[in-house]
C-alpha cells in the first residue's frame, strides 16, 4: 500500500504538498511513474512541469539518490531500504473540471495529475490522509475511512476528484438503489430542489437505457466560478462540473445549459466509463491511448446529453432544435470535414484534438461523432420499423463489454448496430465515419426522415447559422425517434 499525506503548501502561491511512503519490498531500485495524460482529455499533459522541490528520503529521513529517465518519471536506487519517502510541491492554480487548484479554504485535486505508482505495481492500494482543520468535509467518490480515502489501487485513485473544504453544500437524493450526491464549491447553489427533480428525470432514462445504474453512489462535484466557463469531466462513478458566472443560474437559458453538461457527463457513466475501446481496456497512463472511436465515446454521449433532456421531458422540442441547431451548424461551418473523417480526426485528438488548430484540418468527435450517433439512430429506425433504436445498440454493446469485462472495436460496434438494425452498415461507416465531406449528405436524408429539414440564414454581420425546422406532421417513424414529440409540438 502506497500512503499519501496531502497538505496545503503554499495557499497564496497555489502549491498543494504532497508525501508518498512507499514500501520498496526489498527491490534495489524502482521506476517512480507520473501519469502522461488523464483519461476525458485524449492528449499528452505533461504533468511534470508543476512539480517542484522533489526529494526522495529513506525511514531516517535521509536523502536517496535518483535519476530522471523520461518527463515523468524518476528512477529511484533503494538497496536495502524498506521504505521511502517522495516529497514534492504541486502547482495547483487551474480550476476547471479536470485539473487541481488549492488555496487557503479549498484543496481541489484531480489525482491523476499529481500523485505517482510504482511502475509494475499499478494494483496497489493507496490512501489519502489530507492535514487540514477537523470541520474540513471531502467530497469524493472513494470510500472514507477514520479521514483517510481508500483506493483499491491507482486506476481508481487517478479517477477520484476530491473537494476538501469547509464551504461545501452537500446535497443527497436516490435513484432507484444509488445514491446520487450534489456537491457545490464556490457558492450556494439556489435550485437545489429543482436541480434534484430534473436530474432524476434524465438519470431514470439513461438508466433504462442501459438497463441498470452500475454504482451504489454518484457524486456531481460543481465547481461554481465567478468567471464565465464551462467544462465537465467524467470519471467512473462521480463527475466534476466547472461553471459560470454562479449568478448566472438565476437565467433560464444558463441552468438548462448546466443540465445539459450534466447529462452529458452523467452518461459517460456507462459510455467510456465502462464501454471502453480495446486501446484503453485497461488505461496505460505512460503514453497515449490512441483510438479512431471517439464518435462513440464522445459522439454519442454528446447526442445523448441533450436528446435525453428532451427524452425525459426536461427541455420541450423548441430547446432541442435550438441545441441540435447549434449542433449542425458547427458541422457545416467547418471546413475541415472535407479534408479529415471523424475516425481521424478522433485519432489525432493526441496532436491536437483540444487546439483550433490548422484552419479547416479536421473535424470534432463530439459534433460530428454527435451527427453520426443521429443518422445511425434514424437508420436503425427505419430498418427495424421502429421496433429498435441507437438505444437498443448501446445497451447491447454495454452487455457484451463491461458485463463480459472487455473492450470493443469498430468491428464490434458496427455489429450491434447492425444486429439491432437487422441491415449492412458497410456504407455508414465507408461515408460517415472514414469519409470526407459526404457527412452532410447522410444528415439530410436522416432529417427528411423525420420531417425535418435545415434553413440557413446570414445575418447583418455575415455570420451564418443553419436551423433545423418541421416541415411535415409527425409520422409514427418520428413518433418513435422522438419520444415526446405529440406533447412537444
């Protein structure tokens, strides 16, 4: 077992201390790894470079020598001694939903940045003991013990955010046997009874999607800023949301956007949480984790954020098209989907997937991927004569991946999307997913479908906008895509 004492360092300054005992188990020498990356965000981090006053001391405290072999990791000599001490001070000055801030009344840490395993020993234990004033609460999804966070081993360690403060608000509900847990940081939030009720709604529905809720507790972790911003990571049973400006939930439009970021987060709980590609069955956080699949893991989940809101009931039909508007008109403002495929484009989120980047190189794993979740789903539809849907496709590759312990392909996933369509996808993923600027020809044969089709306007500044609209009543094909659609319009 690896323990962890984490301290606040330099609260003015942003530096979080960190000690790591760890038992040599009488090796001569042992690799000390950082992780290289963090599993929602497909590129390197470089980890390393916030990392300052690194030491390395035996159980009498005296000094080990060590060799830097790569970025982020040290080579440590301990012949003959049974434990060492790693001592280090963290830069933690970024609050967003996926890094690390401290100051003097909050210590927010995204362990995968900060913490160190021991290279071949990834399955053991850790513990964090945090030094902070008594009342201080945790909010985490790791179990608590006497103060200390338990982590079976490092994989979970490294998907644990943790708040420690003693300004949380903390929130409790269930749905169905899980416990669902609201913690906010940085203000009160004003709605909570509300946010409770929408939540359930959304969470009901993705839960009989997949066919159950796979932890006996969920934690939303909000970040409430002052500043305006917006970003949300997900991890295997909780998630942590950063938004703002907090005075901003009074507006309508703001809170259902922080819905829509938590629905989209909350379904990362089965989609990559747990149906995970082959490449990241298990995660190697030495290096990167390439996969031309993330128009399923980020595709999807961003089609299913918002079309669950409207699923539900949340959002009525005008605050979806308004989304999925949104939606295609970044699709069709992007030069790039002419120039790289979705499958490529997810392949080089390593590069750069999170830059603006060369102008018109490349496209999104979340609008495009979204897109592609849309066209497969009317397919399946169609084919099936609404006796199937995408639905059906997620809840069968959930059941032949996590619930058999194992990852997917692209084979696989075409097969279920095949299975529940009952026709070839052969020309699906020929033009959808591997080609180039034939997307667009694909959406608008799925919308006329349902009746739908797109107008585009200029307004006086020159920018365009393409809104998806209705042109014809609904048919039962679209009464079976779109659930609610007879109480919507």
């Amino acid at each position: 077992m690896i323990k962890h004492l984490v301290s606040i360092a330099d609260a003015i300054a942003h530096f979080v201390g960190i000690e790591s005992t760890i038992e040599t188990l009488n090796v001569a020498e042992m690799v000390i790894q950082l992780p290289a990356w963090r599993p929602g965000r497909y590129e390197l981090g470089n980890f390393a470079k916030n990392i300052r006053k690194f030491s390395v001391q035996n159980e009498k405290g005296e000094s080990l020598p060590f060799k830097k072999l790569s970025k982020d990791s040290w080579l440590i000599s301990c012949k003959g001694i049974a434990t060492i001490k790693l001592s280090y001070e963290y830069y933690a000055n970024q609050a967003d939903a996926g890094a690390c801030y401290v100051d003097a009344e909050l210590i927010y840490l995204n362990p995968v940045h900060c913490f160190m395993f021991v290279l071949g020993r990834i399955d053991e234990a850790h513990t964090l003991s945090f030094e902070v004033p008594q009342h201080w609460e945790i909010a985490c999804q790791l179990p608590k013990e006497n103060g200390k966070l338990m982590a079976p081993n490092f994989d979970m360690l490294a998907d644990s955010p943790l708040f420690v403060s003693p300004n949380l608000q903390h929130h409790r509900f269930k749905v169905k046997q899980t416990d669902f847990h609201f913690w906010f940081q940085g203000a009160k939030f004003p709605f909570i009874q509300k946010l409770e009720e929408d939540t359930r709604k959304y969470a009901l529905w993705q839960e009989d999607l997949f066919g159950d809720l796979p932890c006996p507790d969920y934690h939303f972790l909000y970040l409430l800023l002052p500043n305006a911003f917006r970003h949300g990571v997900e991890h295997l049973n909780s998630t942590v949301i950063a938004m703002g400006p907090h005075t901003d939930f009074e507006k309508e439009d703001f809170y259902h956007d922080f819905l829509a970021i938590s629905s989209h987060e909350l379904f990362h709980l089965w989609n990559i949480k747990r149906i995970r590609p082959n490449e990241m069955w298990p995660y190697d956080f030495t290096k990167e984790n390439y996969s031309e699949l993330g128009y399923v893991y980020e595709g999807v989940t961003t089609y299913y954020g918002d079309l669950t809101l409207w699923q539900c009931g949340v959002w009525d039909w005008e605050r979806y098209r308004n989304s999925f508007s949104a939606d295609i008109t970044k699709h069709l403002t992007n030069e790039g989907r002419y120039n790289y495929s979705v499958a490529e484009s997810s392949f080089d989120t390593w590069l750069d997937g999170y830059l603006p980047g060369v102008p018109g190189r490349k496209v999104s794993i979340y609008m495009e991927g979204l897109i592609a979740a849309f066209i497969a789903d009317v397919i399946i539809i169609e084919a099936s004569e609404g006796k199937n849907c995408l639905d059906d496709a997620m809840q069968l590759l959930y059941n032949r991946t996590w619930k058999m312990n194992s990852g997917y392909s692209k084979e696989m996933y075409q097969e279920v999307l095949e299975t529940t369509a009952g026709i070839s996808f052969d020309a699906y993923f020929s033009e959808v997913i591997a080609g180039r600027g034939k997307m667009e020809n694909w959406l608008k044969a799925a919308l006329d479908k349902l009746g739908l089709s797109i107008e585009k306007q200029v307004d006086e500044t020159g920018l365009i906008k393409y809104n998806v609209v209705k042109l014809l009543e609904p048919t039962n094909l679209q009464k079976r895509f779109f659930g609610f659609w007879s109480q919507s319009n």
